[in-house]
C-alpha cells in the first residue's frame, strides 16, 4: 500500500511538472502594410526609407507602426554594409487586450549583406546586429526608464526572376530568418523567433514594384515557455529614385 501510494504521488506529481511547463502557443492573424523607399545616391551609396504598419486581423486592432531609415554601401558586386535606426511604437501583441498607451521602441542596426548566385536563384546571406532600446511599461501606463536587449539576426534570402520584358518584371521571393536574444537582461528566452516568408513581386515600371506574400513567424514570449505563431500577409510598395 506504501509503494503505491508513493507511485501515485510521483504520478501527480509529474502532471503537475508537466502542465507547469506545457507550452501554449497563441495562433494570430496578421496583415502587414509597407511602403520601402530605396534612394540611390551614386553606384555605391544609398539611403533606404520604411514605413510599415501592422494590424490584428481578427478582431482588428493596431499591432505595431514602424519607421526606418539606413544607410546602404556596396563594397563590392557581393558585398553591402548597411546602418541605421528605427522607431518601433507597439500598441498591443495581443488583440483581445487593449491599451491606452503605445510603448516605444528605439533600435539601432547594423547588417553584412553577400550575395552569391546558384543557378538563376539570387541568393543573399545577411547578418545583422540589433542594439534595442525598450521603454519600460507596466500592464497601466509607461514608466521611467528603458530596457537594453541585444539581437543576432540571419537571413537567407532568395529571389527567381522567371519573367522581364521592358524593364518590368515578375519574380519569386523566399527567406528564412532566425533571431537569436542576448544581453545580460535575457533569462529564459534567448531564442526569439524564427520567420519564413514567401512572395511574388512585379515590376510595374523601372522604379516601382509591388509585393504580395505570406509570412509565418514563431515568436517565443519573455517567458521562455509560451509562443506566438503568427500568420501574416504583407504587401510592399517599393519605391526605387536615382539621383
């Protein structure tokens, strides 16, 4: 009788551990609006503008609004550095829940971009660094201070032109990027996301182009147990000037 009442309390004991640690993955819909501004300064310098705006779909809710501004500089026909900085005002990650303030976000950004080319797939692997600067917040109203996070990012990027006439063009797109947390303030969830993304852009004319895609990305929350996975559909207006 002992032994099976020590068996037992192990049993409960293990569902206990079991559903503490069991994740929960919240599944979310999104639709991401972009407008990309590449100003070509000469051949090796640039400046790329972005403003993006991102909503809940079900119900419909601000998730995110997003301004970005880089400095691009091609070393070579393969390599490109590029710098720069981006606003981030976060309304809510959750659209059931409402807040009557954004929190704000101020990030700095630095990538190494190589193309390389296999077959008529183009191919660019880019590294970046991500200095993140989050203004503290509770669940009631923002607070004094910000929080500092680092962020590893890699991406492989591939694009296929299978059609151009006349300086217009359709092709596919594909990536896939992991995001990796760092810094002293991360705990328990040094993984950050993963995100895969597929698309089709045309060409309408040699300066601008339009894209439509799906992306699907898996976000670990703070909490180094719970997840999002968030299905995302993001059109691009992609403006390209010469100067």
């Amino acid at each position: 009788m002992k032994l099976i009442k020590i068996l037992l309390s192990l049993f409960l004991m293990s569902i206990g551990v079991k559903a503490q640690t069991e994740k929960v993955v919240d599944k979310q819909s999104l639709l991401w609006v972009r407008y990309y501004n590449q100003l070509e300064l000469n051949a090796k310098w640039a400046v790329h503008t972005e403003i993006d705006n991102r909503i809940f779909i079900n119900p419909v809710t601000q998730n995110t609004f997003i301004s970005r501004l880089q400095i691009r500089n091609k070393i070579t026909d393969k390599v490109e550095l590029g710098a720069g900085f981006a606003y981030f005002s976060v309304a809510t990650q959750n659209p059931e829940v409402k807040n009557e303030f954004h929190v704000p976000e101020y990030r700095a950004q630095q990538d190494v971009s190589i193309r390389q080319a296999l077959g008529k797939v183009n191919l660019t692997h880019r590294y970046q660094l991500e200095e993140r600067f989050i203004r503290n917040a509770s669940k009631l109203q923002l607070e004094d201070g910000t929080t500092f996070y680092l962020r590893f990012r890699y991406r492989i990027y591939g694009d296929w032109t299978f059609w151009k006439k006349d300086k217009r063009f359709l092709k596919a797109i594909f990536y896939d990027e992991i995001m990796i947390n760092g810094g002293n303030k991360i705990i328990k969830n040094t993984f950050d996301q993963n995100r895969i993304y597929a698309a089709v852009q045309i060409g309408v004319s040699p300066n601008v182009a339009l894209e439509l895609g799906y992306l699907n990305s898996f976000q670990e929350r703070v909490n180094g147990v719970d997840y999002f996975n968030r299905d995302i559909i993001r059109f691009s207006l992609i403006h390209k000037i010469k100067i």
